[in-house]
C-alpha cells in the first residue's frame, strides 16, 4: 500500500492532505503536536480507520523526530509532506519591530524541520517506491516576487527552506529521491485567513496532480498549485 507521511496534519493544508489521500486508499501517517486536541482530524480517522495512523509530534523536537522514525523503521514512505509551518504575527515581522525569539521558532520549524524529518525518515523514504519529499513553501519566499517588503521573519524562513529543497534534491538524486517545493496558493485556513482566494481542496488537489506527475526530472523546482513554476 503507498504511504504518506504528513506533519502539521491537524488542520487546514494538512488536514485536507490527509483527507484527499485516506479517500483515496493510502496509508497515512498524520502527526501533530496534540493528537488529542485534532477534533477534525480524529473525526477523519474514525472515518479511514483503516487508513491512518495519528502519531504525537513537534517538528521543533528533534528527539521526537527521530523516536518516531525508530518506531517507524520499517514502515516504507513513499511521499513526505513537509507542512507543518508557523506565521508569526505580521507586526512582529515588520522592519523596527522584529521579536528575534519568533524569528528562531519560525527557523526552527519551518526551515530546519523539513530537513530534520528527511534526515531522520531517509531510509524509509529510500525503501518506498515512489521516493519523494515534498515541502510546502509559500510564494513569500520568493526573492524575485518580494515586491512589498516586510514580513522578514516569515518571508526568510521560507526563502531558506526553498534552498534546503534545492539542494536536497541535488545530493538525494544518486538515490532516485525526488525533492519539491509546493506554493499553496492564498489559501482560506486559519494561517491564510478568511479573505484568501482559495480552499484547502482547491489547493490540495493542484498541490497532488503535480504530486501525481513528477519524474525525478522535476526535483528540485518550486511551483505553484496550479503547476507554475516560481521564480526563485
């Protein structure tokens, strides 16, 4: 059966990750910090018992990562979905105002996790068939695009996480590993807010026909949910 691994599975991006893929008969894998809090995500379960498994985990908590890897050493993964993601609060990301202690958090989740959890999953993955990382980035992140400024704390950590994907596509390829960088889009979730321009099913099911799609040719590039690449 083809496995997925997603972090941040509790809502919004993730959770439809979860939904669209169970629906569809994989093996998922949904972690998240508080298992026993993700009303929406048991709800789901209770739905696909056959098909996913919820696990504890904080993508900040490196031992977490690899006790979990340890319990899942034998378990194939064929996709990895790095989701889980944080937004610090705009006004602490503004230029004169920035809270440093946030802009380590943001790092730590979302730029040195996705490595963290390909680090510590690498044989897992390796073992699968389909062989792919994906991580969910943002246009944000895009030095090309920034035509507003501001946002540096978010804006930076996604910046940085396009370059770990880059390169991990680049020295994970002797293994037939194949590494994406995934745009959203603007979507309607507690992060995006009410105002966005579209769903989490909008964004997910783009988001798993380019999934669909992908040969080892595409690791590396950065693209959006309708399949336009974004310049770096």
């Amino acid at each position: 059966m083809t496995t997925t691994l997603i972090t941040g599975a509790n809502r919004g991006i993730g959770l439809e990750f979860v939904r669209q893929y169970a629906q569809d008969g994989w093996q998922v894998i949904a972690c998240c910090r508080q298992p026993n809090k993700a009303d929406h995500l048991n709800r789901i379960s209770e739905q696909f018992p056959d098909h996913i498994s919820i696990f504890a985990l904080d993508v900040a908590d490196h031992q977490q990562i690899e006790q979990l890897s340890r319990s899942l050493a034998s378990k194939p993964i064929d996709l990895l979905i790095n989701n889980a993601g944080v937004y610090p609060p705009s006004d602490n990301g503004g230029f004169g105002n920035i809270d440093y202690a946030a802009w380590a958090k943001t790092f730590q989740i979302n730029t040195m996790a996705p490595l963290k959890m390909t680090e510590a999953f690498i044989n897992q993955i390796s073992n699968s068939k389909l062989k792919i990382i994906a991580t969910i980035t943002s246009k944000m992140g895009s030095i090309d695009d920034n035509q507003r400024g501001g946002s540096y704390i978010y804006r930076s950590s996604k910046t940085a996480v396009n370059m770990v994907g880059k390169s991990l596509a680049i020295d994970l390829k002797p293994r037939g590993i194949t590494s994406v960088l995934l745009h959203p889009g603007w979507v309607k979730t507690d992060m995006g807010g009410q105002d966005a321009l579209i769903t989490a099913e909008q964004s997910v099911s783009g988001m798993r026909t380019i999934l669909n799609r992908l040969t080892v040719a595409d690791s590396g590039k950065f693209l959006a949910y309708d399949g336009q690449t974004i310049p770096w």
